[in-house]
C-alpha cells in the first residue's frame, strides 16, 4: 500500500504497461512502504480528528498546539521565584517524560562544564523527537499484529562515545532503587555496596579537613571531661597505674556480618550498621553533665575564693594581680555561669571579652588604690589592645603628670614613646628624656614640694640618663650622646664649689656659659675642667694658643671611594660606616687655624648646651659617680667589670658579639674573658655578616681615650685608682687580640710598642709599683706576644716582690693561679705534671717564705705539705664566708682565687676526679649557706666564677686526653638553671653542645628555662644553638663538590628556628630587643625569601624605630629601596651622615 493515499493510483500495477509501469516505480519508490498498512493509516487520522473535536469543545478560541508546546508555555508563564524554586528542588519531584525532556535540556544548556557545540545540537535535537513522540506515539500494546522484527537495530557508529569514553547520558534509563538491600542474598555471607547513594554521593565531594582547618582547632579547643576513678576498692600504691578491665565472657558479642571476628562492643556494631544507640543510653548525659560540673567546681572555688579576699582587703595589690592573671586559666576552662547544656557546648572563648574582664577587675582595684600605679600600668597595657594610639599616649601623659616623682614609671613611659613608629621621631624622644630627668631633678632638689622622693632616685635618674646616651648612639647621633657624657662627667667631677649649694637649674645656668664658652671639654687636648676655667675667669681669664698638629693631612683620605663600579648601596655603606667609625667626637672650631662655626660642613656635628641642658643631674653618691666613669668607658669600647644596668640592658643590645667564646689564640685555661654584653660601643655598626676589622678607633678617638684618662686618673686614688689602670692596660689587651683574630701583623707590632710604653709607664707610678694586677696584666701582655722568657721573669718578680703574703691576698692568688695555667698549658699532657714549673708555682704559694723560681727539682714532702695546708685553708675560707656579712662575694674574692689554685693542684697532683671533688665541695657549700642566709642573690658572682674554671679546667683535659662529655654538661646545666642571665656560662654551654648531634636533651633543657626565666640570654643561646645544628647539617648535606648528602636529616630545623624567633619577640624584653630583630631578619633572608623578609623588616621597625642599624642592614639586603629607606630615616630624624646627592657627586668626580 502507498505511504500517501493521493498517489496509491499513480502505483497501482494494474492500469499501465509494464513498461511505463516500471519507470514509475522508480520515480516513486520513494513514496511507497511495504510495512504500511491502511487500516493504521485510518485509526491514527480517526484519533487525530476526535482529539481535535475535544480541544475545540473546550476552548473555541484557543490555539491548538502540541501538548508538550502548552506545558512549555505554563512552565515559562510562571514567576521568576517559583521558577527558581521549582529548580532547587526538582531533584526531588517526580517528573513525567515531557517535564524530564524540557528540565534535561535546561540543565544542559546551564552546564558550567562547557560541553561541545555538536553534543548541545544533538541534546536538543532529541529532546524535540521526544516532545513530538510524547504526542503521537503508538504503544505495543495497541499494536494487535506484532511482527518479529519491531525495533530497527541502528549500526552507524556514533564518535561521541569515542570522545566522552561513556554513553551520552540521555540514552540511558532511568530508575530509583526502592531500599539498600538485594533480594535473595545471604546478610551473613554477601554484601552488595552501592556506590550510587545521595549520601555517598555528598560525602565522595566533601575534602578531608586537616587539624588546622576551623573545625579542627575546634575540637582541638573543645573542652575535656574530667575523668574519675569508680573503683573504691582499689589497692594502694595503684594509683601510678591504670588496670585494663577484663570482659565477661557472657557479655561477648556474637559474630555478625559487620563483626565477624567478635571484636566490636555493641555501640560500635551498631555504628557499622547504620543505627544510633538504644534508648538506655539516653540516661548517661546527666552522668557527664555531672562531670562537667565536677571540673567547674574547682574553678567556682577559686573565683569565689578571689572575690572574698578583694572583699576582705582590697588594698592588697598583688591579690587584684593574682585575679587578673587567673582570667586566662578561667577562659580556657568552661564557663562557670553557664544557664544551659548548649552554652557550654558553644560557649566562644574571645580575646575581647578577657580583655573586658580583666579590665573592669582593674578598674574596682584603681578605685580602691587610687595612688598605686602597678595597677594603673596594668591597666594602661590592657588599653592599648583596643585604642587608638593618641588615646594611649594622652593616658600615659595623664598618668605622668599624676606621678612625677616615680622613675620606674617615667622609664616605661620613655619606651613607649620610643618605640612607637607612628608617632616617633628623635627630636621629640630626645626632649622627652629632657623633661624626665629635669622633673626627676626637681623632685631631687625638693622644689616640687607636691611630691617627695622615693627611694632610690638618684640611681634611677643616672639609669634613664645612660638609657638616653644609647638611644642617641643607636640613632646614629652619637656626638650628641659622646657630648652628654662630657657634660655631665664635667658637670659631676670638676664642679666649682661655690656653687655647690645651688638648686640643679641654677647650677646647670652656670655650665651653660662654660659650654659655650669654646674651652677644651673632658677628652680634649688642654682640658683643665669647669672648676679651673671659672677660677681663672674670676680672675680675668686666660689666653692659651695650642701648636697646630703635624699629622692631621691624611685625616680624609679614608673617605675616598675604592671602587667606584660597585653598586651605589655598596659605597653608600661604606662610606657611612667610615664616617660613622671616624666622626663620633663633636666638631669644634680650631682657633689655631681661626675656624669659626660658620666652616662647619656638618651642623649636625655641632653640639649646643640648649640640647644638653635639661639632661644634666646632681649625682652626690660616690659609688654613683665612679659608675658613671665605668659606663663611660664601656660606651666608648674601653672594657670594664661594670656592667650595662639591667634596667636597659636589652634596649641596648645591638650586636651580636654576645655569641663570641674569646678564644681565638688563647688556650682553654686562660681565656681572657672580656665583658661582651652584646652592647656595642660608640663608631661601630657593623653587618651581621662581616665582623669587626677595626682595631680600636680612628687616630683622634685613641687621643680621646688618653686625654680622658690623664684627666681622670688624678681625681681618684686607692682602689679605685688601681682600676682605672686596669680598664686601660685592658684595653691595650683587647686590642692585641683583635690583632691576633684579624691576623694584622702590621698593626699588632705598632700596637705591642705601645702597650708595653703604657703598662711601664704606669707600673713606674709610685702608687702601682706594688699592683700586682698590673704586673700580671703585663706579664700575661709579653706572653701574649709569644716573649715566654720575658713573662717569666716578669711573674717571678712579682711574685718575690709580694714577700710573705701568700694565699691571704686574693691579688697574690689570681697571679699564682695565671702563671701556673700558663705552664700548665706548655705541658700539654699530665705525664711530668709532679715536676713542672706548675706545680712548683702551687706549692710555693703555700710557704711562708719569700718565692724561690724554679729549678727543676720539687720534693714529694713539700707537695704533701701543700695538700694538707690547701684543705685548711679551704676550710677556713668557707666558714668565714658563710659567716661574713658581706652582701656580695665577686670573683675577686679570696675564696675563688684559693679554690682555683687547690683545683689545679690536685688536677697536677692527684688527677681530675679529685679535683672536679673540690668544685663540688665547694659549691654545695656556698649553694647551702645562701640558702640558710635566705638570699639567693649571694655568692652568686663567687658560684659563677667557679663554675667557670670548672669547665675550663675540664675542656682543658678533654683536649689532653679521653674524658666523657657528661660531667661538664651537667655542671653547666646545673648553674644555667640558677643563673640563667649568665653570658659566660651560655658561651661554655654553646661551645660544648656543639660537639653533640643529639639535640633532644639540649631542647628540653632550653624549653624548661625559657618558660621560668625572664631574662632574655636563653632564648638568644637557644636560637644560637638551633643555628648552629643547621650549619652543621647544610655542611654535611652540601659539600664543596655540588652534591647532597642526606645523613642527617634537617627534622624542621628551620621552622624550629622561626618559632624560637617568635616566642622570643613576644616577651616583654624581646620585644623591643635590636640584636634580636637584626638575627630575625638576617635568619629569613638567608632563606630566600625576600618578600617575607622585608615585612619582617617593617614589622622589626614597629618595635625598634630608633636603631639605625636596622636600616644598614635593610639596604644591605634590599638593594632596590636604598631611596625609600633613606627617605625613612631622614623623616624619622635618623643620623644619615651621607645623602644620596653628595653620593651621586662623589661617584661623579
């Protein structure tokens, strides 16, 4: 039958000849269908007119359109928020075929994947086949006659599936699986996994999370339930020890398929199957809400216990300290006040919220203790948590102005306003020292009668002056610091005394005219003093015409740039570093050559009394003044037993000369420990990388150094005296051993000359020829240089010249005890110790009679003799001490020189055992009587002193011969955990952990001073230590031929050392530490990264704006900001001795 009824004649065979026939059917075979039958044809135009009919009976006016078409249209008719809603949910409607087909191309034309043009066309294609299918389709069942063959089998391949690797997804059924389970199968045998779950499907996108991410920290923070024991009836002494209960064998549960082995409790089986615990459980929460109210309780108790002793007294200022500081465990427990279960659970533990707490305790503290000003400090550092900087600093000048008269409070007060970079600037700090110490010297005076002194004003007001001479050093002005000292020592030594009497202002009026008046001041060529000049101007005054110097025509000569292709901030450094070295004394007119001040090129090198007037104070105690020459000589590098105060200590340290052992030619008994405190002395900033090549300072700074002390030297007399001679025969020393570590041989001949004119010039002074410290001094100079003979001859004159003073004179011990290391050092072996010069120089020291030198020869009775008279003296020397009132035994006590000489003598004699006998001996001795005086801070320089000769005495023997590492470990762990500010002891600590590659022990023992101590050594030696393990680790790892070795592996050492840095900055004395800034950043350059290092940088500079180092070494690292750091320092009002347009000329010519 034909496809179309119209032309069924046109193919009928009947009617035409077979040959028209059969052209026809060839035109036409297009038109026909053999699977076509006419009584379909009719049924499907039968149902098309009646679904017609049905259509116009409803709507005689609406359009006739497709049933999938009017669906669309409703669908897009809808809102635009039901739209979206029907959407969000449409994955969980039931759809019919036409929805599915419509929603499917939809979301296909959203696909974010960006699916191919070709695969879109192909969608969309068949979703009109199956819109139009869904309105004419025929079912089989309707279908009465089925043929074999009803579905066409289509074997065109498609290359989608080649391109996607999978059917396209709209070819495939559909279904949802009713239940988790398959009929059919044995539970207990087979298991059926479905990969194709909601749930499965969420958790399959859900990323692991990490211990850092937000939960994690949240349970890390959750708080812990306090466990108690159930057992009454436990034995005693099981308390060390947890015993593992022991299951019934009846409560064992039953095999299963999801615990085939027995092994799962029951809550855990029925967490495998999918379940939540029996409702029996529900009964356990009170239970652990019990517990929960068990931990609360001990915290309730000390809350309550704090609000009835505040109630009680609430003048005890340290109680409202106690409450405060409890807030911090009381936050990281739960809350006490909670109301319900879910607060305790969801309870935020904010900073914010502790600082409110702690600030409203504070607050009920000041108004019980209006006039305490702890409180009131306490108060201020919780404020600047959450205020804006002006308002601090109006607080602090609030707080100043209410307390003028307490020092501690001004000190803090000028480090505040020192390191704050928003606001700092040096003229404006500088002042502010100014202000401080002219109120303090008010209230000295008793003119401000409002506020009396308090105790210890003098002391205080000569710390915050010498805290002020290195703030300006460290900002680079160092002749405005140099001249302060020169006004002051001026003002303290040579004052006239008719004027004594005068108030600090008026006295100060008088000096002013002095100042200014252009006379040589204290270190000049021809400076007589104040008092001398105002005799002499009573008297008319004096004209004084001093001969010009021949040797003054290669003073610039050293400014000259060497090299003039090296980068820019290579000869910027250089030069400022040679100015800096050169140009530390003020400039002053040469009358000579009729300079006046106009000839200036630097007015910055000029120094007015109107900038050194309100820092002048009255300094009356004599132990005072003597510790202000002693400052003074520190800061212009001369070495001295005093120390920086405490008080400033960590402000001051810039360098990193903290970290040097001193023994650089020098053997392990006679290390000539000089005081490195870290502090650098005025003219040196050197890198971090390079050490110091200088030796001493420049021409002028030496002739500064003698004029100061023949000036100063006829004012003392005694011991104090004797000191001075000592600091500048030391100094002399310091300088051979910068010779011997540079290895200038050049300069150490020129400097010997002139150690050896100083040390006889000042022994042929009638008050030192009996000074045996200078003797030994010299003595130990010419061995120094290597003259053996000569130090010999030297220390047996001065020890026959001390006659028959033996063991009683500790001057008289220490010298023994030098010359008897010196010979001991020559030995190099213990065999022939009974017969050396060493042993005889012991042994002489017991006798009563006068020194014999040795001669090669030493009798077995005289050593006995020596040992027996050694433990009495001993004895005696201990039972006095621990019976003396003296407040301090120093190292130049009797007792350490005698326990020194009795250690190398048995060490000579008997061995190290009996020797490392006695220094225990004597410690314990010293520890129990400091204990029974109850004081720790006595005896602490003697134990100090002590523990030190035992380590070297056992370094010594471990360079001699085998001798285990343990005894002078603990020794030293022993002492640092006592005396942790010890920078001598952490040096010798230093030097021996160095040899070890086990870091475990060394580790521990930092962590545990780190948390007690407050000083800031341990955590500077504790970075030292780490750094070194990690040179020795890069060494081993990366040898001098390019290749990596892995034998020891590097364990994190580089974020161990980061997370040192960061503790350390944040303690109170680290904070504002320069040394500890400059070893951060220098630490984080030689990583690599340089843009982490210089926010490192900037953030240093947050706490340290004042320290000029901090920029040099900034330009060193990051050459390009050479301008914007030099832009930097000249707004905050930094010294820059060479601007970048005198640079560009000097590079031009």
């Amino acid at each position: 039958m034909a496809l179309f009824p119209a032309f069924a004649d046109s193919v009928n065979p009947g009617d035409t000849p077979a040959s028209e026939r059969e052209g026809s059917r060839r035109e036409l075979n297009w038109l026909t269908n053999p699977s076509f039958r006419s009584e379909d044809a009719l049924r499907l135009h039968q149902n098309a007119l009646e679904f017609v009919d049905l259509v116009s009976e409803k709507s005689p006016l609406q359009r006739l359109e497709p049933a999938g078409e009017s669906e669309a249209s409703e669908s897009l008719q809808k809102s635009p928020k039901k739209r979206k809603k029907k959407k969000k949910h449409k994955k969980g409607k039931k759809r019919t075929r036409r929805d599915q087909s419509i929603s499917e191309v939809e979301s296909d034309t959203d696909d974010p994947n960006g699916r191919h043009d070709e695969r879109k066309r192909a969608e969309l294609n068949l979703g009109d086949k199956a819109s139009i299918v869904s309105s004419h389709s025929i079912w089989l069942d309707d279908i009465q006659d089925l043929t074999t063959e009803v579905f066409r089998t289509d074997k065109k391949p498609d290359p989608a599936n080649w391109q996607y690797k999978s059917l396209y997804r709209g070819n495939i059924a559909r279904y949802k699986r009713r239940g988790c389970f398959c009929l059919g199968i044995d539970l207990k045998r087979q298991h059926i996994t479905w990969e194709d779950t909601a749930a499965e499907k969420k958790s399959s996108h859900k990323r692991p999370e990490r211990y850092f991410t937000k939960s994690g920290l949240k349970l890390l923070n959750m708080d812990g339930v306090p466990v108690c024991s159930t057992n009454q009836g436990s034995p005693p002494g099981s308390s060390s020890w947890i015993p593992v209960s022991q299951l019934d064998p009846d409560t064992v549960p039953a095999t299963s398929w999801v615990n085939p082995l027995g092994i799962y409790d029951p809550s855990t089986t029925l967490w495998l199957q999918g379940k939540g615990p029996p409702e029996h459980n529900a009964l356990e929460q009170p239970e652990s809400q019990e517990n929960c109210e068990k931990g609360n309780s001990a915290l309730m108790r000390k809350v309550e216990e704090f609000n009835r002793k505040v109630r009680e007294n609430p003048r005890d200022v340290k109680v409202w300290m106690d409450f405060v500081s409890f807030q911090d465990e009381l936050m990281r427990g739960p809350s006490c006040y909670a109301v319900n279960e879910g607060e305790l659970e969801i309870r935020k533990k904010s900073l914010k919220l502790l600082l409110e707490k702690k600030l409203a305790i504070l607050e009920r503290a000041i108004e019980s203790n209006l006039h305490d000003v702890d409180l009131k400090l306490a108060r201020l550092k919780l404020c600047m948590e959450f205020w804006e900087p002006s308002a601090v600093i109006k607080e602090w000048q609030k707080l100043v102005f209410l307390h003028p008269n307490n020092p501690a409070l001004w000190q803090k007060y000028l480090l505040f306003c020192q390191s704050q970079f928003s606001t700092f600037v040096v003229s404006k700090v500088h002042s502010l020292y100014g202000k401080c110490l002219s109120t303090l010297s008010a209230v000295q005076d008793g003119s401000m009668v409002s506020h009396p002194a308090l105790p210890g004003t003098e002391e205080a007001m000569l710390a915050i002056f010498l805290q002020q001479c290195h703030f300006l050093r460290q900002a680079g002005h160092s002749e405005k610091a140099l001249s302060l000292f020169q006004a002051l020592i001026d003002f303290t030594f040579f004052k006239p005394d008719n004027i004594k009497s005068l108030s600090t202002r008026e006295q100060v009026e008088f000096f002013e005219t002095f100042w200014d008046s252009g006379e040589p001041r204290v270190g000049e060529k021809g400076a007589k003093g104040w008092k001398a000049w105002m005799h002499q101007q009573e008297k008319g005054g004096w004209i004084v015409i001093n001969p010009p110097d021949e040797d003054e025509e290669d003073a610039e000569e050293e400014e000259e740039i060497k090299d003039k292709s090296l980068p820019k901030w290579q000869n910027w450094l250089h030069i400022e570093r040679s100015r800096e070295a050169r140009h530390w004394l003020p400039w002053r007119p040469d009358k000579t050559k009729k300079e006046t001040l106009e000839d200036c090129e630097d007015p910055e090198r000029q120094v007015l009394s109107d900038d050194l007037g309100p820092s002048l104070i009255k300094i009356s105690n004599p132990d005072l003044q003597f510790q202000l020459l002693c400052s003074f000589l520190q800061f212009i590098g001369v070495p001295c037993e005093c120390h920086v105060l405490p008080s400033f200590l960590y402000i001051a340290m810039d360098e990193n000369s903290i970290f040097d052992d001193g023994q650089h030619n020098q053997g392990p008994l006679t290390s000539f420990d000089l005081p490195l405190s870290g502090v650098s002395s005025i003219g040196h900033m050197d890198s971090m990388v390079q050490a110091r090549k200088h030796v001493g300072h420049s021409k002028e700074g030496e002739e500064f150094i003698q004029n100061f002390f023949h000036m100063i030297l006829p004012l003392f007399s005694g011991k104090e005296k004797s000191n001075l001679s000592i600091f500048w025969l030391q100094y002399e020393l310091s300088k051979i051993f910068q010779c011997l570590k540079v290895g200038n041989k050049k300069k150490l001949k020129t400097q010997e000359k002139k150690s050896k004119k100083l040390a006889k010039n000042l022994l042929k002074a009638p008050e030192n020829r009996n000074n045996l410290s200078l003797w030994q001094l010299y003595a130990y100079l010419e061995w120094l240089l290597g003259n053996v003979e000569d130090a010999r001859k030297v220390f047996d004159t001065a020890l026959h010249m001390a006659g028959t003073a033996g063991t009683k004179n500790p001057e008289y011990c220490r010298l023994s005890l030098l010359y008897a290391e010196l010979e001991a050092e020559l030995l190099g072996r213990l065999e022939g110790a009974l017969e050396s010069r060493a042993t005889h120089i012991l042994t002489r020291l017991t006798e009563r009679g006068p020194y014999v030198p040795y001669s090669g020869h030493i009798l077995a009775v005289n050593i006995l003799k020596a040992r027996k008279t050694y433990e009495h003296l001993l004895q005696d020397s201990l039972n006095e001490s621990c019976t003396s009132n003296q407040e301090q035994i120093g190292s130049s006590s009797p007792l350490v020189g005698l326990v020194g000489c009795y250690t190398l003598f048995q060490y000579l004699t008997l061995g190290i055992d009996s020797a490392v006998s006695i220094f225990r001996q004597v410690c314990e001795k010293l520890h129990g009587c400091g204990k029974r005086l109850g004081s720790q801070s006595l005896r602490v320089t003697a134990v100090e002193a002590l523990v030190l000769m035992h380590a070297s005495l056992l370094r010594y023997h471990m360079k001699t011969s085998v001798y285990p590492l343990r005894p002078l470990r603990e020794a030293l762990l022993e002492a640092l955990k006592t005396y942790p500010s010890n920078q001598s002891l952490w040096r010798a600590y230093i030097q021996i952990q160095s040899k070890t590659h086990d870091a475990s022990k060394a580790r521990r023992f930092f962590d545990g001073v780190t948390r007690m101590a407050t000083s800031l050594e341990p955590w500077l030696f504790a970075i030292r230590a780490e750094q070194l393990r990690k040179q020795r680790v890069d060494s081993v790892q990366r040898v001098a031929t390019g290749e990596v070795y892995a034998t020891i592996p590097e364990t994190g050492l580089t974020n161990r050392i980061r997370a040192l840095f960061e503790r350390a900055v944040e303690t109170d004395a680290g904070a504002h530490c320069p040394l500890l800034w400059r070893l951060y950043v220098h630490f984080m350059v030689s990583l690599g990264n340089k843009e982490k290092s210089k926010g490192l940088f900037y953030r240093a500079l947050q706490n340290c704006p004042w320290t000029k180092v901090l920029y040099m070494d900034a330009v060193g690292y990051f050459p390009d900001e050479l301008q914007d750091i030099l832009d930097l320092m000249t707004e905050k009002e930094l010294r820059v001795r060479v601007p970048i347009e005198e640079l560009e000329l000097l590079l031009e010519d």
